[in-house]
C-alpha cells in the first residue's frame, strides 16, 4: 500500500497520522525507514483534490510543529544519552569518536546552516539531529536552525505538493487511484 493510498483511505486521521509519522522520522535513529517526504507532498496533494478535509495552513502548522518537536526530541536524546553510549561502548555505537569529531569539524567549518540544508536530505536529517546533540551543539543555535529547517521542509514539501494537486492534470488523475 502506498503513502498515498493510506492517507486517502484515514479520513480525518490522515493528519493525524502523518504527523505521527512525521515526528516520529525526526527524533528517533529509525526514522530514516520512514517516508516523510513522500507523506508530506502525499498530504499537500491530498489536500488540494479535497480528499482530506482540512485547510492547507492547518496542515502545514501541525506537520511544522511535528518537524520540530520531533527535532528537538531526536537532539535531547543525542546529547543526553550519546556521550554515555560512546564512553561504554566505543565500538559498538552509531556515532563512533572519529566520526563525532569529524562532525564537529563539519560545523565548525559549514556553521549551524548544516542543520537547515540536512533536512533535506532524507537519511541525514535524522542522523544530523541525533549527532548534533552528541556533539554538543549549543541547544539554542540548534533549535533555532532546526525549526528553520523543519517548518522549511515540512510546510516547503505539503505545499508543493498541494500547488501540484491544484494542477487539473494532476487532479484529473490523483483522484481516481485513490
């Protein structure tokens, strides 16, 4: 079943859901199994042939919110439980010392606009989150640059999706698969 397919099939809980799932990519390691960007523009889509019942500024603001959240969460759990993990169990971690120095330099030399541009890039954005917070970033400049990053990609992609859906092309031929 596709992303698309579930969402026209949840009703009113298709938000609900994404954002969900939307929150759920952003903070945990797993999320990258997770296909946000396809449920954002999914959604957007959705919403514009009026096959889900909420207004465009509506979804933007919750999937923005669940973004963010869900960044903020995902870089708590790295700074407050990576340390630990490293000093244990130095060769059994995700983010070894090599790598996290490496991220540090990659800061360093990129500045926080890092963490803005990853959410774009499907895996990274949810490893960034987690090693910005093992590497210590300052939590202010990073929540700061993760909810430009955030409402950028989650509001940026549901509203693609959405002009796409306004398309009569595209309405014309999402509807029917649904």
């Amino acid at each position: 079943m596709s992303p698309e397919s579930l969402l026209g099939s949840s009703g009113s809980w298709a938000l609900w859901i994404t954002a969900a799932i939307i929150f759920a990519e952003c903070a945990l390691l797993l999320g990258f199994f997770l296909p946000g960007d396809t449920l954002l523009f999914g959604i957007g889509v959705l919403v514009a042939t009026d096959v889900i019942d909420h207004h465009i500024t509506v979804v933007c603001l919750v999937l923005s919110l669940a973004a963010v959240a869900g960044n903020a969460v995902g870089y708590e759990l790295g700074r407050g439980l990576g340390p630990a993990l490293l000093e244990r169990r130095p060769r059994r971690s995700l983010v070894t010392a090599g790598q996290l120095a490496r991220t540090r330099a990659f800061f360093d030399r990129h500045g926080p606009w890092a963490i803005v541009l990853a959410r774009f890039v499907s895996v990274v954005r949810t490893l960034i989150t987690v090693v910005a917070g093992v590497a210590q970033m300052p939590r202010r400049t990073y929540l700061c640059y993760s909810a430009v990053g955030g409402v950028a990609w989650a509001a940026g992609l549901t509203a693609l999706g959405y002009g796409l859906g306004k398309v009569p092309f595209v309405r014309d031929h999402v509807q029917p698969h649904l």
